[in-house]
C-alpha cells in the first residue's frame, strides 16, 4: 500500500519519468518518509505504554548490573531482539537515561539494535551459510559491547542534551497508577511530543538517504574499495556513513558486493558503517547528544569497525 502511495505521487501526481535519478529519488524519500514516520509513532507509542506499566527501577536494576560489563553485554543482547532502527533511537535513549541506566550501557543497545537483528542473521545465514552470519552476530555485538564500554569508562552524561534528563522527570509513579485509557493518552502525548521535537532531524536524513538512493551509482563502493586495495576497509566505512538501511535492507548490496569480489571484512565493515555509523542516524541522534559526545560516539565506532574489517580480512 506505502508502494502503491508513493508511486502515484512520483509518477501521476508529480510525472516523473520512470527510471530516472530524479524519479528514483523521489519515489524512495516519499515512500521511506511514510513508512518512517508511521513505524517511529507506533513504537513511541508502544514504548511509552510498556513504560506506564514497569517503573523505571526495574529496568535500571536489570541493565545496571555491579560488574558494569555485564550491563554492557545484556543491553547488547537486547538489542540483537528488539526490532528497532535508528529512527527510534531518541525515543529508547529517553527512556533509557530516563530509567537511570548507565550511559554506557544504553551506547551498547543503541549500537547494537540496528546493527544487528534477527532478520539479518537469517538472510546471511541463508545467502552465504552459518559461519558468515555468526560472524556478522558476534563482531556486531563485540562492536557494541566495546563502544559502550568505552562510553561507559569516559564518564560523558554532561554531553547529553539538558531535556533528555527533564523528560516527564518524576511521572513514573502516577503512571503506574493510571486506567489503561488514561495510559493511552499518555502515550498519545508522548508520541506527539517526541515526533515534534524530532520530525526535522528525520525528513532531512530521510532526504540525504533518498538522493544516495537516486544518484550514486551501484558499482561505485566495487570502483573504490575493490580487491587489492589496503584501504578498501576505510574506504567502505566512508562510503557506507551518508547511506541510510537497516541491516536487513542493506543484505542485498551486501549479497552483491560479495558477488563482485569484496572480501567478508571489507562488506562486514561496510554493513556495520551504514546501520549503526551512517549520517542520517548522526542527524537524528544529535537532537539527544551535544557535540563532543557525538564525536566521541563517531571516533569510537568508527575505529572499532575498521578494525573489525581488517581482522576478519586478515583471518578469512
């Protein structure tokens, strides 16, 4: 139904002409700013009323383990189960810092819930077979529990936008309280809320995804970062930052990169660039981050998955 919309809008209202950058463009920044807008309500939604049930407490006692590497691991481990992208990532951060959960520990979910998920895994597993998907399951959750980790050491809180922490700030216990109907219209307002503070933020990134859509060539990471070259790992990292997929919609140009010749760590990098490094994402992250915690978030990620790119090259 999204398809159908936003075909009738690029090809009958607008007449655009099939095939062309203009059209291709257009027709994927209508038909993702939809489907975007409408999965980020429902999940702001949902959230906020599964967050009226459970206090905060219990979710902090969960993910705020005494040997904080254990917090680390199972936040990441969350993130491998629930369905989320980037899109929702201001949302989960709210409520994560909200709950007190160390900041470290909410890095290590946020990186790995769109970097790594269930969909993924089962189209590696069935397109290159077990060991190229336990790869890409274990070096993505190595990458998050690292990258949070480090976070986490740093002691970066004062680099987290002021609102975050005010954020219906001591409403928990009223909520718990509440009829469901009155739950519905707290997350109806919750939901109106989060979307209008952020609304900007996405439209622009969705924009940038729909002009690499539309105008870079399908061969140009192949023409760059091709076999023999010693940097084709940053170069992948680079070229996979401005893009903007989730994991399980970036398999496809995985699947044909690996086609053309890539190696496993080279196309692993670029994977992990584009769902947990990509600029749209910094766009929307940086309306809960300031400056300085962002760029540290950036670096840290971007060293890690470089390397990660290397080792495997080196070992596969």
């Amino acid at each position: 139904m999204l398809k159908n919309i936003s075909e009738y809008v690029t090809y009958t209202l607008l007449k655009l002409a099939h095939g062309t950058h203009l059209a291709d463009a257009v027709n994927f920044f209508i038909y993702d700013t939809i489907k975007i807008f409408l999965l980020l309500s429902v999940i702001i939604f949902v959230i906020s009323i599964i967050r009226s049930y459970f206090p905060p407490e219990k979710t902090k006692r969960i993910l705020s383990h005494k040997k904080e590497f254990i917090g680390n691991i199972l936040a990441a481990l969350l993130g491998v189960v629930t369905p989320f992208c980037s899109c929702s990532a201001v949302p989960l951060f709210i409520g994560f810092v909200e709950a007190g959960v160390p900041l470290g520990v909410t890095f290590s979910f946020l990186i790995s819930s769109p970097m790594v998920n269930e969909v993924a895994i089962v189209l590696l597993f069935g397109l290159f077979g077990w060991k190229v998907a336990a790869i890409y399951a274990g070096t993505g959750l190595l990458v998050a529990i690292i990258g949070g980790l480090v976070i986490g050491k740093l002691k970066l809180e004062k680099w987290v936008e002021e609102y975050v922490y005010e954020f219906h700030s001591g409403q928990e216990h009223e909520i718990i309280k509440q009829t469901f109907k009155e739950r519905l219209q707290y997350a109806k307002d919750s939901t109106i809320d989060i979307v209008k503070r952020i609304w900007l933020y996405i439209i622009i990134a969705i924009g940038i995804g729909g002009f690499i859509h539309g105008y870079v060539p399908e061969d140009f990471l192949v023409r760059y970062a091709g076999p023999g070259n010693p940097f084709a790992v940053p170069i992948a990292v680079l070229l996979g930052v401005p893009l903007y997929a989730n994991a399980a919609g970036v398999i496809p140009i995985v699947y044909a990169l690996m086609e053309k010749g890539l190696s496993i760590g080279t196309v692993l990098a670029f994977m992990m660039a584009v769902t947990a490094l990509s600029f749209p994402e910094m766009i929307i992250l940086r309306k809960v981050l300031k400056l300085q915690l962002l760029a540290v978030f950036v670096g840290i990620m971007t060293v890690t998955i470089i390397a990660v790119g290397y080792l495997f090259n080196a070992i596969l």
